[in-house]
C-alpha cells in the first residue's frame, strides 16, 4: 500500500512540475509580447506627436491665409466677417410629428374594483 502511495506522490509531483514548467514558458511569452506591444504603443506616440506637430505646422493662420490669397481665383475664399454667423433663433428646426395614438387602453383602475 505504501507503494501506491508513493507511486501516486511521485506522479503527482511529475505533473506539477510539467505544469509549472508549461506556465512558466506562458508566462515568458506573454511578458515578451507586453513588451513588444509596449514599444509598438510608445513608436505610435511618438509618430502622433511628429503628425500633431505638422498639423500644428500646416495650419498657422499666415500660412492659410497666404493660400486663400494665392489660390482666391480658382476658390474664391473670403475671410470671415462676424456678420456671416446667425443667431440662434434664427435657425428654423424641423417639427417632430408623434405618432397618432390609437386603441387606447385605461390602465388607471379596473372598473368596478374598489382600491385595497
């Protein structure tokens, strides 16, 4: 009976480490690809930052109104005037039409019932 026992321990412990050593490989490969995908994270910040910056660039007022001047022929660009804005009561907003109720049901008492 002390055989088994051990035959059993000893199984035991070939199985546990086999699944320690399973995890601990896991567990290795799902730091180096959290590692990787923080690269890719940090290379992608870094990208946004450089195309915030040319955006930031391109856009400067001088530089677009230089454009609308250069180009005003073919665009025909103005520059806006606060006169062009309107107000908001000016605005007319479509009405919203609610469906037409029909079969109506009064749910307020049951007739005829008095209340507890």
């Amino acid at each position: 009976m002390r055989s088994v026992a051990y035959v059993l321990a000893a199984m035991a412990v070939f199985g546990l480490a086999f699944w320690a050593y399973r995890e601990n490989y896991a567990t290795q490969r799902v730091l180096s690809d959290t590692q990787r995908l923080q690269r890719e994270i940090g290379e992608a910040q870094v990208r946004l930052s450089v195309l915030r910056a040319e955006w930031a660039y391109l856009n400067r007022p001088d530089r677009l109104a230089e454009l609308a001047e250069i180009n005003f022929d073919r665009l025909g660009l103005l520059p806006l005037r606060p006169d062009q804005f309107g107000r908001i009561d000016e605005v007319s907003f479509p009405t919203v039409s609610l469906l037409p109720i029909t079969d109506a049901v009064d749910v307020s008492s049951m007739a005829g019932e008095e209340p507890l």
